[in-house]
C-alpha cells in the first residue's frame, strides 16, 4: 500500500449513537438538506439541480477544496498527518493512471473490442482514497466501476476487461488480492460482505472488510438487510457508498428524503458523509472507519458524495436526462486537478513528475489496448463449466442443446 497507516492514532470514537461530534455524522442535530430541483419540461426531461451549497446542507469531511488548499479538519487530520510527499503523488499518479485506463476502455468499447463498459470517471479520489486506506488483509467487495479500487488492491487492470469483452466471467482470482469479483446484482455484495465479515469475527482475525455500493443500491432490502446485520452482530464492515447522484437515469432524490450518510443512525451505527472528490478526506475517513471495525467497534457508513461524469455505462446517453450545467459544476470540483493544485501549490511535485506520468499514462493505454486484442476467445461450452461442483442432468440437457444449435450453422455453410 502507498500510504503509510500508522497515523491512525486518534483516540478511539464511542460506539454507535455517539459518534457524532460534527455535523457530518449521523447522531446530531443537523437539519436534513432540502434539495432543490427544477425539472425542465423539455422534451427530453432532462434536470437542473441546484449546485450552490446551501446553510442547511449538512456539511463534508473535507481536507482539500476544489482550489487545492489545504484544510484543517481536528477529527481526521491525524489519520493523514504522517503523509509524505511521495505518498501524495503516489495517490496522485493512482488517479491519473486509473483514468487513462478507464478512458482506454471506453474508446475500447467504441471501438468493438469490448462490450460493454462502466466508466468511474469523477469517482478516482472516492475510490484511490478509500482503496489506500485499506490494508493487504482487509477484504473488498466491488460492484462493477470500482477500477480504482482494483488497481489499489493490486489487480492488473487488463483482468478487468475480460468479462466487459464477453471471454470470461470474472478475470481475476479473489483471494490473490482479497479483492472480490465485480457484481452486478445491486446491492447483494453487501450482504456477501457482511458475512464475510462477521466469519473473520468469529476467526478472531483484526482485518477488515469494505463493501462498495451507490447512491441507487442503498433502496436495496440487501443493503438495509447488510445493516442490520453487521449491526446486531458488531460485524468489522465498513459500508463505502458512492453517492454519484445517480442510478442509470434516477436522481438521488428518488432514493431517499434524508442525505444516505444519515440512514446509518437508525441502524445504530455512525454514518459520514466525506467529500467524495477530496482523495485525502477519502483516505482519512475511511482509515477511520476500517480502525474502527478492526477495533472491534462494528460497522461504519461512508458516503462519499460525489459525481458521475460520464454515462451510467456506454449504452447510456445521459443527455437524455441531465443538464450539461450540473456537470459543468461538478468538472470544477475535479479530484485530479485539486490534488495537483495542491502538489504544486506545495512544490511536492514539479514538472518533471507530471511528464513522466503522462508518458506512464500513455504506455498503459497501450498496454492495455494491445492486451484486450490480444484476448482468445473462450471455448462456447465453457459456459456449462463451473455451474454444479458435481454437473447436473439440467446443465447437461442444456449443453447438447446448444450443441445442436452450433452443429445447426455447419448446414447453413455447406449450402
Ligand atoms: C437487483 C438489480 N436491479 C436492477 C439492476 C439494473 N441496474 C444496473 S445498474 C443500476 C443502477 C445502480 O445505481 P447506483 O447504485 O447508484 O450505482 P452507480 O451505477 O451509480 O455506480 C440498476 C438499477 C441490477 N443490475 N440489479
Ligand atoms: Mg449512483
């Protein structure tokens, strides 16, 4: 891991209901945000919310503003304070190189080479933050745009692509980097997370799990289930929910009346609502909340409140449905460019540094490219692998089926 997680030194929080001593936990008495939202009556309904921030918008953990400055936080500064300069231009070139990978697939996907893709775009510093935040032993749960977070846990972005390209069904082996397979089952990862978390419980081990989920999945009952769970049962799970405002095409506000964060209060847990563009905010909360369920003090609720830039995945236009002038508010709060404002600001880095990342960024793209390309095509009956441990006669019916199917093309070509 690049960042060094000693400076989790702040005294431990009380336990749930008490946690709150800002306003950006759950447990105080902070007035809910009132949301502000115009629909256009243009044909393509397409909304104009309200990006100004308002006096009863409950707050962020923020450590770094959209300009690059440095703020002082007294709850979380301690979880970054022994950060060094190499350590922020290595949460920096994780950034960087996490998008030219994501824009790789997209232009891959454009292409024909893959089938499908999901952007993170907008999402790196929830993602790079929360991702180096965690320890080798803890255990993640993505769910299909945590590319970030794989490249965090050590997967070779590459093993992505296989399942968007159509040639396998995961790509990687989960327990080499204790990074799960993506799934796109809303919101399930969270109870399969949940249960891991209280086996590792029961082993006694000090690790920890973290489970990815949006702003859409939190209308899940898997998730509400999750919470229960972990809570009842203390279990060391931190809940990271990407709040990106949307889920494909439903504003957040057709998920909740209360900001996500605070949810986590009537399950009995604390809840954080961090700034999901701020990578060292992201970094902090969450070395907090996994500190937290490793000391034994059971399950946190991150929100990191952030923005999709791009498309739901590319067979989504989001023009349908949404202002350009929402995202052209969000592209100011970009997550690369703050921390790079930040690095020079602070001369942590000079130009040399971002030179060299370009043309690291570049030969990955290549990498990356030349690697999908080069992918084999899997055996058609590979399917029926892996279904039953032991086969089953339905699995079998069904492959001599398609066998048929296959065997159906050879008369169409002799003719
Ligand atoms: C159980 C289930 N219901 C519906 C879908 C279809 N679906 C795919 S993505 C998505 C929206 C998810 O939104 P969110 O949780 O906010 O995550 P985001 O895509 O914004 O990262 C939906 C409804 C699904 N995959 N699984
Ligand atoms: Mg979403």
């Amino acid at each position: 891991m690049t960042v060094d997680s000693s400076a989790a030194s702040e005294p431990r929080r009380s336990a749930a209901g008490k946690a709150g001593t800002t306003g950006s936990k759950t447990g105080t008495k902070r007035t809910t945000r009132t949301t502000s939202r115009t629909t256009t009556s243009t044909a393509s309904r397409t909304t104009t919310r309200s990006t100004t921030k308002k006096s009863t918008d409950p707050e962020l953990v923020q450590l770094l503003t959209p300009e690059g400055k440095r703020v002082k936080n007294a709850e979380y500064d301690s979880y970054v304070a022994g950060i060094t300069p190499e350590e922020l231009r290595g949460l920096y070139r994780d950034m960087v190189l996490t998008r030219r990978f994501d824009a790789e697939a997209t232009a891959l996907q454009r292409q024909g080479e893959l089938g499908l893709w999901a952007s993170l775009l907008g999402q790196e510093a929830a993602q790079i933050g929360s991702g180096r935040a965690t320890r080798e032993d803890d255990y993640v749960f993505p769910t299909y745009r945590e590319h970030g977070v794989a490249w965090c846990r050590g997967v070779d972005p590459t093993n992505l692509l296989g399942m968007f390209r159509g040639v396998n069904h995961g790509g990687w082996d989960p327990n080499s980097n204790n990074f799960h397979l993506y799934t796109i089952v809303i919101g399930s990862q969270t109870l399969h997370a949940t249960g891991y978390a209280m086996g590792i419980a029961k082993d006694g081990a000090d690790s920890a799990v973290i489970a990815y989920f949006g702003d859409g999945a939190s209308s899940q009952g898997d998730v509400a289930e999750s919470f229960t769970f972990s809570a009842v049962y203390n279990a060391p799970v931190v809940f990271f929910c990407q709040n990106n405002q949307w889920a494909i095409s439903e504003p957040t506000e057709k998920q909740t009346r209360v900001p996500l964060y605070q949810r986590a209060q009537g399950f009995g847990f604390p809840g954080v609502r961090v700034d999901g563009n701020d990578v060292l905010a992201c970094l902090a909360v969450t070395k907090w909340a996994l500190e937290r369920a490793r000391s034994g003090e059971g399950p946190t609720l991150v929100e990191a409140y952030t923005y999709r830039m791009g498309a739901h995945t590319t067979s989504d236009d989001p023009t349908k449905y949404r202002a350009d002038e929402e995202r052209e508010a969000w592209e100011a709060k970009d997550p690369i460019l703050r921390l790079r404002r930040y690095l020079e600001a602070s001369n942590h880095a000079d130009e040399g540094f971002f030179a060299e990342l370009e043309a690291e960024s570049e030969a990955l793209g290549r990498r990356v490219r030349e690697a999908v390309r080069a992918m084999p095509d899997p055996d058609n009956f590979a399917v029926f692998e892996n279904v039953y441990a032991d086969g089953h006669a339905l699995v079998d019916e069904e492959r001599a089926q398609f066998a048929a199917y296959q065997a159906s093309f050879a008369d169409v070509e002799g003719v």
